[in-house]
C-alpha cells in the first residue's frame, strides 16, 4: 500500500481529533488517504464517529503494558505520554504502508498541496519536518531559550551534545513524513529509550529526534519545510483574513497557513486574532473554529 496518515487520541483530544479528520477529507489531494488513529483512552462513543468517517483504529493498551514502566520525575512534572513513547514505532504498530504521515492530534489543514510536498520529500528516502524557526516567533531571538535547550540538552545527554545542539532551532515532532523503511525510526527508537532509562521528561521523544537529525544527518537525512506547513500557535498567533476566513503567517506577505498546530494554550476557547486588514477578531483557532 502507498501512503497513511497515523494519529493518536484519548478521550480529551478527541474534539480536536475531530477537526483533523474533518480538514484532511476536506482537501482533495489528502481526502482518499487512509487514517488510522492510536487508541490510547477513546470512549465507545468516540470510535463509532471514527469508524463512521472511515477512520481506522488500534487500541494500544496492550502494548503499553509490555513497555518497561517510566521512571518516577523527581520534579512532579508530567511524564512522556504513550502516545509519544510510540511514535517511533509507527511501521511496525500500522504495517503495510510504503510512506507514513504523522499528525498530532491537535493539528489540522487548511491548504491544499501541503500533504503531497511532505510525502514526495519521504519518497525521496528524507525525513519531512518543520523546525520551530520563523521571524514572528520570539524563541528565534530568545537567549533565555537557548539556556533552557541547552540545560535540557545536557540533563538527556551531556555537556558536548549540549553545546553542539542546543544553538539549534527545535524540531518539531508534531507532524513528519517518513517512508517505512527508512533508518530514522530504528535510531529514534532506540535514542529514545536510552533517554528513558534516565529520565521521563515530557518532550523526550522530540529531543531524541532532534539528535537524532542533527548529529546523524548524514544515516538520517531531512527535509525542512517551511514554518506555515506546521505553524505554532503557542510561539506566534496567526492573522485572520477577514474575508475568507484563513488563518495566515502574522508577517508580509501574510501567506496562508497549510497546517494550524493548536500547541500549548490554543486548544479551546477563543483568541483575539489581528486581521489582516487592521480589525480584531475573536475566534476558536481550531478547524472551522470548532463548529462540527
């Protein structure tokens, strides 16, 4: 088989679960391709809307109990989430594919021709990714960011890899095209679950990725695309073109977003959004601002 979306969702991401099947059917260059979601706490209820959108489903709870159990974090902050544990696992949990599209759960697409530009860069035996690198997100001239990705850097690692990765953008492992024979996800895999055997850090799965492409380029090559195929709600809000309705990059020429990442606190409720023509709009961020 060629191409699948995979995604993942418990019963709290479901609504926005919800608006990234819908935005997928809605282009016509992804609208045929098959999803499959991650079960990882959906209710009855929730996988019957699923299965009436063609959705396919695996419930991951067995697997999860296979999985050496994370270590307690001593700081009490939350731990990897399964769903990220797996990621790296995404042949063998959905075989039969030739490429493989990630899609959190909290994304959704807004333009068409985005989906084929990942996956042609997967073809070409890349990894398809966004680093989190755009002239409207503060991190870009932040040094508190840098000390902050340096520290994390080297708790996960050491002090050299610190240095070498931390002046790096992030990488951000929301949304990724890969082809399922490619070497990336034996040494995602296998980077991941050193880390945790030290720590259990929330974002271990992304730093693990990001060392991954950064030091081992050469075993595990990418292709960068540009930010509005994956756009960070948390690190800049987009601008709203009031007469159609699209979110676009906060930043001349305002181009359209393609893919609309709900991070952090863009999840529910509304934001105050600028417009491009100067007004102020309040509106949910999320797939036709959560009406469905």
């Amino acid at each position: 088989m060629g191409a699948t979306v995979v995604s993942a969702a418990d019963s709290g991401y479901f609504h926005l679960l919800q608006g990234l099947v819908l935005s997928l059917k809605a282009q016509r260059s992804s609208a045929e391709l098959p999803v499959t979601v991650l079960d990882v706490g959906l209710a009855e209820a929730e996988c019957a809307w699923l299965e009436a959108q063609g959705v396919a489903r695996i419930a991951v709870a067995r697997i999860a109990e296979r999985l050496p159990p994370l270590p307690e974090r001593a700081d009490g902050k939350p731990k990897l989430s399964l769903a990220q544990r797996l990621r790296p696992h995404i042949p063998d949990l959905v075989p039969g594919h030739a490429l493989y599209l990630w899609m959190d759960a909290d994304l959704w697409l807004q333009r068409e021709g985005v989906i084929p530009i990942y996956l042609k860069a997967a073809e070409q035996g890349r990894m398809a990714i966004v680093p989190e690198i755009h002239l409207a997100y503060p991190s870009l001239f932040s040094q508190r960011q840098y000390a902050g990705m340096f520290k994390t850097y080297e708790q996960l690692f050491d002090r050299a890899t610190a240095q070498a990765l931390a002046q790096n953008p992030t990488i951000n492992s929301g949304c990724f095209a890969l082809a399922a024979s490619a070497p990336h996800w034996r040494l995602w895999a296998e980077t991941l679950e050193g880390l945790l055997r030290r720590d259990s850090f929330y974002y271990a799965e992304q730093f693990a990725l990001n060392h991954v492409l950064y030091s081992r380029g050469k075993e595990a090559p990418s292709r960068f695309l540009p930010a509005g195929f994956n756009w960070i709600c948390h690190q800049a809000l987009p601008v709203l073109d009031a007469k159609t309705g699209l979110l676009l990059e906060p930043a001349p020429p305002y181009p359209p977003l393609g893919i609309v990442h709900l991070t952090v606190g863009a999840k529910a409720g509304e934001r105050e959004l600028r417009a491009a023509d100067g007004s102020r709009v309040k509106r949910s961020l999320k797939y036709r601002a959560g009406n469905y």
